[in-house]
C-alpha cells in the first residue's frame, strides 16, 4: 500500500465560507466607521467598560465616543490595571 494519501481539493463550501468571512469582516469594518461619524444618532443605552492598561483601544478615543454617544442612558467602567 502507498503511504502517499490523496488529498481532497478545496470544497465549494470551504471556499464559500472564506468569501463570507472576509465579506462579514469588511462590513463590521464599514459599520464601525459609520458609528464612529454618526455617534449622536446612537441612543441604545450604553455601558462600556474599559481596561487601564489596554494596548489594542485607544482608552481617550472611546470615553470620547461615549461622551458624543446620543443615549440617554451610558455607563463608563475603567479598571485601573
């Protein structure tokens, strides 16, 4: 018996599934952009929680979205580290 194995090229499917990754990626990235130019509109009550130490957001750059933020109603945890 060969120990080479046969491999199965990439389904359909598969393939179907990065398209629809990459397409929900590129829509959260629109969709953020949009809240980000529109945060008056916004009027879902809000908590946000925020990290002291945080390296991936920008702590300044979120207290000022939530304070543009339209809701009534918006909460603003920090943890300190």
């Amino acid at each position: 018996m060969n120990s080479v194995q046969a491999r199965r090229p990439a389904s359909p499917d598969g393939l179907a599934r990065v398209a629809l990754l990459h397409a929900v990626r590129g829509d959260t990235l629109r969709a953020g952009q949009q809240a980000k130019q529109a945060a008056e509109l916004i009027h879902t009550p809000t908590l946000m929680m925020l990290a002291g130490r945080d390296r991936i957001v920008t702590n300044s750059r979120c207290r000022n979205f939530l304070g543009r933020m339209g809701a009534e109603h918006k909460t603003l945890i920090e943890y300190p580290s």
